[in-house]
C-alpha cells in the first residue's frame, strides 16, 4: 500500500474548473470543519446542476462525512470497553488530514477520492 492509497486519489477532470468552481469546491470540504455534513450537503444541492467539477466534490465531501458519522457512532460504543478513546483521537485526527488534503486538491483543480470511504451519495 503506497501513500496514494493511504491519502485517497486525485483525479484530473474532463474539463478545467474555473476560479469560482474551485472555491465551490474547496468550501463543500473546509465547511466540514464547522458545519459537518450540512455543508457538502447545501453546495450539492445549489450547484449539482450546474457544475460537474462542484458536484463530484461535493459528493465526496458529503460521503466522507456520513462515513464519520458511522465511525464515530461506532467510537461512542466503543467507549464502554475504552478503545473508543483511543479510535475517536485517531478518528479525529485522520478526518482532519484527509480533509484537508482535500482541499488543497480542490484548490488545484483536480477531483479528490477519500480513502476508507462509504458510497452512499452518487
């Protein structure tokens, strides 16, 4: 497993984003920070019509926090036997990173994949 596999993918898109799709996108994954899921949420719904590059961040954003949402569900159980406080740190820590590779990503007009990622939004 290579440090691609790790971080997730990017991926060129058919078309180069303008400025204003770049920061559409660049926000679906930096809002995260301060508005979860709601954030990506807003974005596709505004903009899925009107810019593939938009969408398909926006998508990964949203999927990649319903997927948090489930580990750290999933963490809060944990807790009873004590590993969950070890798992919600590293949860944590991991979701900040990849969030943040993502936007820069983003901000580079490329097409972001997170990694250890559920599909639920296609």
């Amino acid at each position: 497993m290579d440090t691609q596999d790790i971080l997730g993918q990017d991926i060129l898109p058919a078309n180069l984003p303008t400025s204003d799709e770049k920061t559409m996108a660049v926000l679906s994954h930096i809002l995260t920070f301060v508005a979860g899921f709601v954030a990506p949420l807003i974005i596709y719904l505004v903009k899925k019509d009107e810019s593939p590059f938009v969408r398909a961040h926006a998508i990964e954003s949203l999927n990649f926090q319903i997927t948090l949402i489930i580990a750290l569900v999933i963490c809060f159980i944990l807790m009873l036997v004590l590993i969950g406080v070890f798992l919600i740190a590293l949860v944590g820590i991991a979701a900040t990173v990849l969030v943040i590779v993502a936007t820069i990503k983003a901000s580079e007009g490329k097409i972001y994949k997170y990694p250890f990622t559920l599909r639920v939004v296609s």
